[in-house]
C-alpha cells in the first residue's frame, strides 16, 4: 500500500487514487482517499474535538482506533512525485452528521460522489497577498 505524507497529519495510508477524465481526455484533477488514525483538533481539549488547525492521535480504552478518511483533492502539478507530498493540496475529513468515524465503504461512496463533482469544480491555489 502506497504511503503519503501531510505536514499536519502526518503519515497516511493511500487507499485510492483517481486521475479525473472527461472523454477519455486527463484534466489534471486528482483525487486522493486515505487513512490514518490522527483526527482534527486535539482530543483532549475540553472533552471534544476542539479546533481543527491541528492533528491528535485518536485516544482509544479497549482496542484498535477505528481509522478516519481523508479526501485529499487538487492539480496533478501540486503533488511532488519525488517526496509524496499532500500538503499543497485540500483536504476534507469524512465524518458522519454527528461527527463519528465512517466506514471504508461510505468514505469510498463520498469519494464517488466527489468524483462526480469535479467535472463542475476547478481546482486553484489560493495566492495570499
């Protein structure tokens, strides 16, 4: 399994990995699905998830965290290919309404839907001035 990494996040587990075509043509879209254990915010901040400007590991009792998804979405030109790098790119965790952990099923079913969505969507850096 390929591996990437997020300078926030840390190291993630890639599970797809979509090149966005429209008749059979590339637009330069990608659309990436991946897994880790870190959430947004930091658990321990007032008994929730807190602001999402940093990254915690989960905390877990009993066993195994349940992994989070992450749809990482951008310009083929903004991944490095010689370090693997996501950080130029959005990302959006996929919770539930409630903000539970999803399945690997549901995070594939949003990345259809997100795939679908890219014909409608172009993909830009934003510029701070």
């Amino acid at each position: 399994m390929n591996t990437m990494t997020h300078s926030k996040i840390g190291t993630l587990k890639v599970l797809l990995e979509v090149d966005h075509m429209i008749d059979y043509k590339q637009t330069g879209k990608v659309l990436i699905l991946a897994t880790c254990t870190k959430v947004p915010g930091d658990p321990y901040y007032r008994g929730h998830y807190g602001p999402s400007f940093t990254y915690a590991d989960k905390r877990w009792t009993k066993h195994e965290p349940k992994p989070e998804y992450y749809i990482f979405w951008g310009n083929r030109s903004d991944i490095d290919p010689a370090i693997n790098d996501l950080d130029a790119m959005g990302v959006t965790h996929i919770t539930t309404k409630t903000g539970r952990a999803v399945t690997q099923r549901s995070a594939i079913k949003t990345l259809g839907q997100a795939i679908k969505a890219a014909n409608e969507v172009e993909f830009r850096k934003i510029v701070k001035q």
